[in-house]
C-alpha cells in the first residue's frame, strides 16, 4: 500500500489526525471509547445480573432504569455486564477471523501455482455456502457455551477475508520491492513477514474492524437462536429471552430495545471508523481530499468530476 | 457457455463439499444424535434402542465409506431421513412444505432491495454532494448496523403491536382459505409485508454504497464525459451509458450477499413466526432434530448455489469480457 499523500506521518499518527479531520470518524471512535469504558469498568458498578431484584416485567422506574426482565432481573445491569462479553467474543473473533483468512490468502497469492489452486477453491467454496444454516449445523453438535460460538463464527467467517488478502498479495508479489528481496535470496517467510504482511497492514486493520462487525451480528443471531449458553447474560442472550418471554407480545420494549440498539451503535460506531481509516488507506478518496482543498483555497467550489489515479507505465 | 459449464462445475463442486459436510460433521463430533436422543429419554429407552437409532441415522457399524456412499445415494434420491420434531414425517416433505414461503419472503426482499437501492446509488452519485447523497447512506447504514432480527422485532412491536397495522404472525390468517382467490393473496401479502421490509430495509445501504461509489467512478471516466459533450440527455448517459458497466461490482456482490442475506431472512421469519425454514430451524434446534437442521443446511445450500449460477448468467449478459472463452 502506497503512503498517502498530503500530510503524513507514520502509520499510526496519520491514522488518528485522519479520524481528528473526518467527524464521522471521530464519533465512531467516541462510541467506541463508550462503549469500551462500559465494558471495562461498567461490571463494577453492578451486582449479579442474574439477581432476582422485583416483579418481572417491569416498566423502567428509577431503581430500574430499563425494567426487569420476565426473569424480575434489571435489564440495565444485564446490559452493562454483557457489553463486555459480547464485545470480548466480538472482538476476538474479529481478530481470529483475519488471521485465519490472512493464513490462507497470504501463501495462495504468493505462491501462486497449484497452492492457489487449491486455497482459492477451498475459500471459493465456503464463501458460498450460506454462513448461518452452516453455523447452526455445526454449532448444535458441540456444547453451548461462548467458545463454540466463537469457533463457529470463525469457520464460517474466514472465507471473504482470505479472498481480499490473496488479491492484495498478488499484486504487491508484482511489485518491485518485492522482485528486489527475491533477487536478493531471501527466503519466502521472510519476504512473507517482512515485506509482504507490514505492506498490507492497513488492509488487515480495516478487516479486523470488519470482522468485527460481522462477528457482533452474528453472535447475537446465533445466541437468539438459542445456540449459545442461555444462562450466560450477553446482548444475544437477553434477546433471546425476549423472544422467549414473548416481550413484544406483552408490550415489554425495555427487554429488547436496549440490547438491539447497542449491537446497532457499536456496528455503526465501527463502520464509520473503518471508512475513516479508508479515507487515508485509498489514495483515490486521499486524492480527492487534496483537490478539494486546494480548489477550496481559490474559492472555487468542487464540480461533479472525480479526480482518477491513473497508471502511466 | 465455457464460463457457464466452468462455474457450474464449480457449484457442484461445492454442493458436494455440503453434503460431504453434512456426513462427516455428526461423526467428527462429540456426541452423535443418537445418542443425544437417547439422552433426551432419560432412561425410558432400552440399549438396544439406541442402535436401532444409530442405524435410522445412517451410524452403522459398516466402514465409513460404505457408509458414505450410502448417504449419497440416499441424498440424490431426496432421501434425507427421518425428522425428531415432527416424528414420522420425511425431512424432506417437511421442508418442502415450507420452502415456498422462505422462498417467497427472501426472493422478494432480495431483489426488491437490490433494486431499489441501486436505482437509489445511481441517483445519490448523480446528484453528487445533495441532499440524498448526504443523508441517505448515513441513514441506512445505521439501520443496516441492526441485526436483522432486531429490526423485525422493532416494527413487529411499532407497527403490529401498538398500531395494529399488521397482523402479528403467520403466513395468512385463519379464517382465510387457502386458494388463487384475491382475498387470499391479499392476506398473504399482508402478512408478508413486515417481514419483507424489514430485511429491504436492513439491506439497503450496501447496495446503495456500492452502486454509488462504482457509479462516481464511471461517470469520472472519458466516455461518460464524451457522451456528455455529445448532448445526449441526463437519462441516457445515466441508464445506457454508466449503469450498465456500473452495475458489474453490484451483480458480483449481489451473488456473494444471497447466502448472507438469506440467513438474515430466516432469523426475520422467527420473529414473525413465519411458516419459513427460519421457523422449521427454530424447531430444529430446540428439539435437537439433527435431520431436519442438516436437510434445512442442505437445501438452502442448494438454493443460493443455483441462484449464483442465475447472477453468472447475468454477468455473462453485462460483461462482454466473460464471453470471449480465450482462458
């Protein structure tokens, strides 16, 4: 990946003054940072979630600022206590989900040949298989705790990951630097992780976040199937006992409104930060910005064309 | 037709790579359904009994590819066994009394929402920076980040339950008959409507995005801008011009989308209790009906492969570079 232009620094600081200049960004990152206080800190304030603490289905009064549940347990406490395990699970299979499709696509756009043969039809085939069915069939064999929805998600969300870093790996294997390393007799591992893996890191960043995002969805509709461990307390999980107490039938919004809306704001939070992040990873969008601001310093306002990175060979 | 017969190869393929999974998953793992019947019983079955079910299941004591092979004549004959939950039915005539409706639902979401965000793209790139270009993304991105489920829950609640706009469930009520009459369509479409538009609404945004952003491109490039400079009208330029080649990334994605989509649709027909696979699944895996829930994976598998074979015509008709077989 080519550093953008404009002003830039390394990695990192160009990233966060990227996130500073775009606002959409900025609010991701802000939801984010909520949403991680709560995770990390926000157990503390509350007791058992599971405590029996009123009447079940309560409206929200001020001891219960969401209600309770049809189990009489506080809705804002199971809240708070499973942030942190639907993030935890989210985030990890987010990133296990990259490596995975990075372990796969790495070596199939490297080696080309036969290996990518191979590679490309095993992640062709299970990108086409329909991920939720195959997550239920293989989820229902194993025991119901947060690790077989974990393992699950991985196997079915590896796939479209390992498609884009082989594409990305083909065509940094044609580049020059690449070539150099090779002429020089460097063995493939190393051109593998020191040349190839640090040039795509931005690449895996945004996919991390990606994941992610499909990680959260997903655990949530796996848990709201009931696949997961129902007797731990996490956003899928309370969702799943709405369904369950038949909430919507009785008219108990509280149960499922508050978890729904988390899992919408940390994906929306995410996506936002990963369009930040593409603002300075693709130099089509960073080239744009440039433009704009330069014809915005002559007072002129920006027209419809779009300025196009072209290869001159 | 090379293209064709090469990317139905692949379909078969992977057709096979399901079904293969559907053998070998129950005897990898820890526990077969047998016995997890059997412990379902509590001891109100006989040892006995439980071979008699390893053996309904196909868990035979014959090596493991005679077994194998037994199993694959069994699927291509549309043999997929004995359903738990709704003991003595066919899997396969359970799920096929169901499959029209999850048909119906995710068809019609499907296309409805490709359509009508991507007519919603081409418009957002063409008047670039207004008022639709600023808010709309924005909008339905955020309600794409809902799970679809979710969102069902949310106007099954609004709209059903407070409004009583909708009814709150099912297919089509009770004191309706079933028949080609137009009151029964009308009730069926009723009763469709939330569902349906819950998964348009949560798909939107994708397509829109990625109609847009291929869109600004297109109409970036010199033929668009000669096409212009020859005077043709806005809507020529737009739909004879741009569209056409626009659309390439979005029937792509349109194809990979299917097997995602769908799965959302199923977990929309839940909260509806929709006479869908969604619901059949729900069953499934509350009575651990390891047969249905296979046969269920099995056919939807089946489903989204032969509409990726429909999307490769389709790209076989927009992208005249596939046609030249000269790989």
């Amino acid at each position: 990946m080519k550093q953008p232009s404009g002003p830039s620094g390394s990695g990192l600081g160009s990233w966060a003054r990227a996130i500073h200049r775009d606002r959409k960004g900025l609010f991701g990152a802000c939801v984010l940072g909520a949403f991680a206080l709560v995770a990390i800190a926000g157990p503390w304030f509350f007791g058992d979630p599971s405590a029996l603490v009123g009447i079940p289905l309560q409206p929200p009064t001020w001891p219960h600022p969401l209600g309770t549940n049809g189990q009489g347990q506080d809705v804002l406490a199971q809240l708070v206590v499973g942030t942190r395990a639907s993030l935890l699970l989210g985030f990890a299979v987010g990133l296990a989900v990259v490596l995975l499709g990075a372990l796969v696509g790495v070596p199939a756009g490297y080696f080309g040949g036969r290996t990518d043969g191979v590679l490309s039809i095993f992640s062709n085939v299970f990108l086409v298989l329909p991920g939720l069915p195959l997550a239920i069939v293989i989820a229902a064999y194993l025991p119901a705790s947060p690790a077989t929805v974990a393992i699950v998600l991985v196997v079915t969300g590896w796939a479209w990951n390992a498609r884009v870093v082989r594409s990305q790996t083909l065509a940094l294997r044609r580049r020059d630097f690449v070539a150099a390393a090779v002429v020089a007799g460097e063995s493939d591992v190393r051109i593998l992780l020191v040349e190839i893996l640090p040039s795509m890191l931005s690449v895996l960043v945004a996919q991390v976040i990606g994941s992610t995002v499909y990680a959260i969805g997903a655990q949530v509709g796996l848990e709201f199937l009931g696949l997961g461990d129902v007797s731990r307390v996490s956003w899928g999980t309370m969702l799943y006992w709405a369904q369950n107490d038949s909430a919507l039938l009785t008219g108990a919004w509280w149960m499922f409104v508050p978890p729904g809306l988390c899992v919408a704001l940390v994906g929306f939070g995410l996506t936002l930060l990963n369009s930040a992040f593409d603002e300075i990873s693709n130099p089509r969008l960073a080239l744009e910005r440039v433009w704009r601001a330069h014809l915005a310093s002559r007072g002129r306002a920006p027209e419809r064309s779009t300025p196009v990175v072209r290869n001159h060979a | 037709m090379r293209y064709l017969l090469k990317r139905l190869g692949f379909y078969v393929l992977a057709a096979f790579a399901a079904v293969t999974l559907n053998f070998f998953l129950p005897r990898l793992m820890p526990g077969d359904p047998a016995t997890a019947l059997f412990a379902r019983f509590k001891g109100r079955l006989s040892p006995e009994s439980l071979d008699a079910l390893r053996a309904a299941f196909g868990l035979t004591n014959a090596p493991l590819w005679k077994q194998y092979l037994t199993y694959l004549s069994h699927v291509l004959h549309g043999d997929l066994g004995t359903s738990i939950a709704y003991f003595p039915s066919a899997v396969s005539q359970v799920i096929g009394s169901a499959l029209g409706w999850t048909l119906f639902v995710a068809g019609t979401a499907v296309i409805l929402s490709f359509a009508i965000g991507t007519l919603l793209g081409m418009a957002a790139a063409w008047w670039r920076r207004g008022a639709l270009d600023t808010w709309l993304p924005s909008t339905l991105v955020f309600f794409g980040s809902f799970p679809y489920f979710w969102l069902a829950m949310a106007a099954l609640y609004v709209l059903g339950f407070s409004f009583r706009w909708f009814p709150l469930g099912h297919a089509y009520s009770d004191d309706t008959t079933p028949g080609w009459t137009a009151a029964f369509a009308l009730d069926v479409l009723r009763h469709a409507a939330l569902p349906i538009a819950t998964v348009v609404l949560a798909t939107l945004g994708g397509w829109l995005l990625t109609m847009r952003n291929t869109m600004i491109s297109v109409l970036g490039s010199d033929y668009v801008n000669l096409a212009r400079a020859k005077g043709l009208s806005p809507a020529r330029v737009v739909l004879r011009y741009a569209a056409r080649n626009a659309l390439l990334p979005s029937v792509t994605g349109f194809g990979m989308a299917l097997g995602f989509v769908l799965g959302g649709s199923l977990l929309t027909e839940i909260v509806f209790s929709y006479p869908g696979q969604g619901y059949l699944l729900v069953q499934a895996v509350r009575n651990q009906d390891y047969p249905l829930m296979q046969g269920i994976f099995l056919v939807i598998t089946l489903a989204v492969l032969g509409a990726n074979w429909l999307v490769d015509v389709a790209i076989l008709w927009l992208d005249p570079r596939t046609r030249d077989s000269s790989e």
